[in-house]
C-alpha cells in the first residue's frame, strides 16, 4: 500500500527520527554539553539518553553512520520552528518587482508608480525601476535622467538605491532596497482593508456624484514633475 503524501507546510522536525523510530543499528552521537561521545550501538545511545532523561534525536540521516543528538524533542523542535521563522524573515529581501517609467510619464501616473513601490519596499522587496526611451526620446536622455532623480527623492524615507542610475541601451535601469524596519517610514497608502485601500478611498469620495450638473473646479498648481511632460513639446519634429 502507498504511503499517503505530507503536507505541504509540515516543519522539518516532523520528518526527524526519535529514540526507537532510529532505524541505523550503530550512531555517532552527541552529549547534551555538545561534545562527541564517538560510535556506539543504537540500545546504548537510547539507553543513554533515557539515564540523562532526553531524547535520541537524528540530525543527520545521511551520514554514516547516522549523527544522534541527546537532546530534549520538545525543545529541538521549538529550535527548528525558530530558525525558520528567522529564514522566513528575509525572503522578502530576494523577490524584485519591476516599476516602468517614461520619459513623458503623466504626473498622476508617477504618483501611482511611486505608490506601488512604496508598498513593495514597506514589505521588504527590492524594486527595479526602467525608464526606456523611444523614437526621439533617445536624444534628449536629460529629461528621463530628471524623472529618476524626482522618482529616488520621493522615495528616500522608505528605501535607497543600490547604484546610480545607470542608462544601458535605451532604457535607464534602477535598483531600490528597502530600508531597515527601524529607519523606514510608514506606507502612507496601507491601512484597515488592504495596502491600497486608502487610495481607493480617495478616488470614491473624488468621483462626480449622479445627477449632478458639473461645475468648474479651480485648477490646483502643477507639482514640479508636471514640467518634465513638457519638454518634449518643445522639441520640433525632425
């Protein structure tokens, strides 16, 4: 009969061999201080653990022969369980996420770039940021150059970049990594219900209400990145 499958998330301490589950006839093992105690047969080392009331516990089934640890189960597993909650920490660290930029990138559309990678760096990822040029935009590389330097100055509470931006090809590349948790601010968009449930909030109470004839709203001063979207306009067609 087949043996059914283990579940996905079991800790590895789960699959370790205890006391008379040992199925090795000879084990090199370990005291409780952590010194060698050399070869012996698998009843010694049991009967062993059980006069210094702990538990034969199996750290490496590979070897040969098999390396036995006198130690209490209870507490090796909580040792386990803790070292990967340590390991779980820093897997954020190693997944990028990429954020595309252009040269004539409207300044709510910056604003919303900007936001995506501020939730990304508030939970610990790195993000990579490509601004690439077309046509004639090749030719005039300072405008996309001034965007980067916007892009990293809003973002410097909540992460730093890796290098300079560099311009390879036709695109200039980025690499942003997260501050440490103790020097990083707050995501400003996350709260109750979701990372961007803020911003959403914000577009609900904005939009028109029905049946409502619409009136002329006072047009609010342009943020300084409005200018970037004009400098393209003043370049003449070839």
């Amino acid at each position: 009969m087949s043996r059914p499958f283990s579940p996905r998330h079991s800790s590895p301490a789960s699959f370790v061999r205890v006391n008379g589950k040992i199925r090795a006839r000879e084990v090199r093992v370990i005291g409780v201080d952590g010194n060698q105690l050399g070869v012996m047969p698998l009843t010694d080392a049991i009967n062993l653990a059980r006069h210094h009331a702990v538990d034969l516990v199996e750290i490496a089934a590979t070897a040969n022969p098999p390396v036995c640890r006198l130690v209490d189960f209870g507490k090796y597993r909580y040792e386990i369980a803790k070292k990967e909650k340590e390991s779980k920490k820093h897997q954020h660290a190693s997944i990028v996420k990429e954020v595309q930029l252009s040269p004539r990138i409207d300044p709510h559309d910056l604003g919303i770039k900007l936001m995506h990678a501020i939730g990304f760096l508030c939970e610990d990822m790195k993000v990579k940021v490509a601004l690439k040029f077309r046509g004639r935009e090749n030719a005039h590389t300072e405008v996309g150059f001034e965007v980067i330097k916007k892009f990293i100055a809003d973002i410097t509470p909540y992460g730093q970049p890796d290098f300079q931006p560099k311009l390879v090809g036709k695109a200039i590349n980025l690499m942003l990594s997260p501050l440490p948790r103790n020097k990083r601010a707050k995501n400003p968009y996350q709260v109750e219900g979701g990372p961007n449930h803020a911003a959403e909030e914000k577009h609900v109470e904005k939009a028109p209400a029905k049946n409502v004839p619409n009136t002329k709203v006072p047009v609010a001063s342009q943020p300084e990145s409005a200018g970037l979207n004009n400098a393209f306009s003043k370049i003449e067609a070839q």
